[in-house]
C-alpha cells in the first residue's frame, strides 16, 4: 500500500523491526456496531514515552505509546446524522492507545501478528497504513451499567482482526472482500523518523469550553510534546527547537510547541474527522 509517508516508513522498517518477538457539533454518542466488519487502517501515530498506570502498587517507568484508528466501513457502521438542516453520513472509527512493545506477551505484539497475518515481508506497523482488514467488534459497558464500549479484542480470541477475507467453511475457498477507500486522511507518525508531512497529519484545529476555559483540541500534538523523551528527540529536532518553531501558513499549519497554542481558528485541518464521527469528536477531542 502506498502512500504519502511510504519512503520515511520503509526507512524505518528497515532498522525496527516490529515483526520479532522477545520472549518475555450536538451529536449523541455512537457506538460502533456488534459483529463483522471490514475497515482501512488509517492511522499509526507514536506519541513517545507516556505516563504508566501502577501495577498491585509498583510504580511502572514511562513507556513508548502509539495511537491507532481503524475506519470502519461496513455497512453496519455508517451512521447518518444531521447538520446544518442536513443530512451526512460517517463511517464509525475504531481507536486503541496501546504501549510499544515487541515481547511475545504484550499485546501490540499479539495485534501486530494478527495485522501481518503470516506476511514475512511486514516488519514495521506502518507499513500497513491505508490497507483493509476484517475486525470483528464486541461490546462492555462500564461498572454502572450506564455506558457501553465497542472492542476489537476478546477474552476468548483476543485481537479479533485479520485478513480481509472469508473461508467457506465446505469447501476451505478464500473469498477475498471488497474494502471501501479510505474516507478521513490518514495519520502517521514515526517517533524515531518524524517529517513535517507527518506532523502536519496530526494537528487538529480548533478549541472547546470545558469548566468555563478554552482548551485546544491539539490533543494528539501535544501529548507528543509532553512526552518525557521529547527533550533531544528527532521530533524535537524537526519542529525546530521550541523557541525556533515559526508558523505561518506556508510553512505549517501546527502550533507552537513551546505555547501549545489554542487555534483561534475553528476551521478543520485536512486530517481532522467531521464532527460526531466518534466518541472523541463528541467530546471536542477530536
């Protein structure tokens, strides 16, 4: 699958090799749909060493994190909803924050070799950005019984993802499914690699009030900056230093790393998803 950030991740692909073990607007909030459906993976965004929950009360060190977003297209996933005194479809998006990790235990490890499906030729995540996949999507809901989540894992199977594909179960043919394209821009970051272009795909416009003050919706962007390895990082070293960081609109639409700024503007970047179209959109996070 090629796509804009194709060279910069093969160059990575070719030093981290993720594919080895070690052993060791007013929208109501939509859940996606119970069951079977194909979905583009179309975002891969690490966000460096972040803040990790205590263990039976050992604190753990900071950890590398990554932030990935699945579109899911299937027909069940589609949601219309109204806008402006009209009518917009959305398909719903699947996201998973989870730890960097190449133990045979951890559980980006086990989603990775589910994604790679027995390809020898994938080493890096990345490399799968923009392709289909087939997820099957279960719910819980929360301790009071008043929310509900949508899962791509079970006890049972765990990651329930896989080849875009289906096995007659009489005569073992693979019928391999249509995936629709893509319909958000896709979203990359490579921690270690970083370009402007990637950079770029992960500022979101706008701000929100939340208790009264204004809090910009850049949550991505900064969470990147507030990571403890930020200090001395190639991300650190592409946006220029924080003092150097000059925005305007020909160079980069992100926003000062040393202010965090709040956008003042409340038009949507080209990465930005429309507004409703998950959870975190809902609550002005998105």
């Amino acid at each position: 699958m090629t796509n804009q950030f194709t060279a910069a991740i093969a160059e990575t692909a070719s030093t981290t090799d993720q594919s080895t073990a070690s052993t060791g607007g007013n929208f109501e909030r939509t859940v996606s749909a119970l069951g079977f459906t194909t979905a583009r993976f179309v975002g891969y965004v690490e966000i460096g060493k972040q803040p990790q929950r205590a263990y039976e009360g050992q604190e753990k060190p900071d950890a590398p994190e990554v932030r990935l977003t699945f579109e899911l297209n299937g027909p069940k996933q589609i949601t219309e909803y109204e806008k402006d005194g009209e009518t917009h479809k959305r398909s719903n998006l699947q996201r998973e924050k989870i730890t960097i990790s190449q133990s045979d235990k951890s559980n980006f490890f086990k989603l990775f070799t589910k994604m790679a499906y027995g390809r020898s030729d994938i080493k890096h995540m990345a490399q799968m950005l923009g392709e289909g996949f087939l997820i099957k999507i279960s719910h819980n809901t929360s301790k009071d019984g008043k929310k509900t989540y949508a899962n791509m894992k079970s006890k049972e199977n765990g990651w329930e993802i896989g080849a875009p594909s289906t096995t007659d179960p009489v005569t073992n043919d693979v019928t391999m499914l249509n995936v629709p394209e893509a319909t958000v821009a896709l979203q990359c970051l490579l921690w270690d690699n970083p370009t402007q272009e990637m950079w770029d795909s992960i500022f979101i416009d706008g701000s929100y009030e939340k208790d009264g003050v204004s809090v910009s919706k850049n949550f991505i962007q900064n969470e990147a900056l507030d990571a403890s390895n930020f200090g001395g990082s190639a991300l650190e070293a592409l946006i220029g230093g924080m003092e150097d960081l000059t925005i305007t609109p020909e160079k980069s639409s992100a926003p000062s790393a040393v202010e965090k700024a709040i956008p003042t503007s409340n038009a949507k970047s080209p990465s930005e998803p429309e507004a409703g179209a998950d959870p975190l959109a809902d609550l002005g996070l998105a």
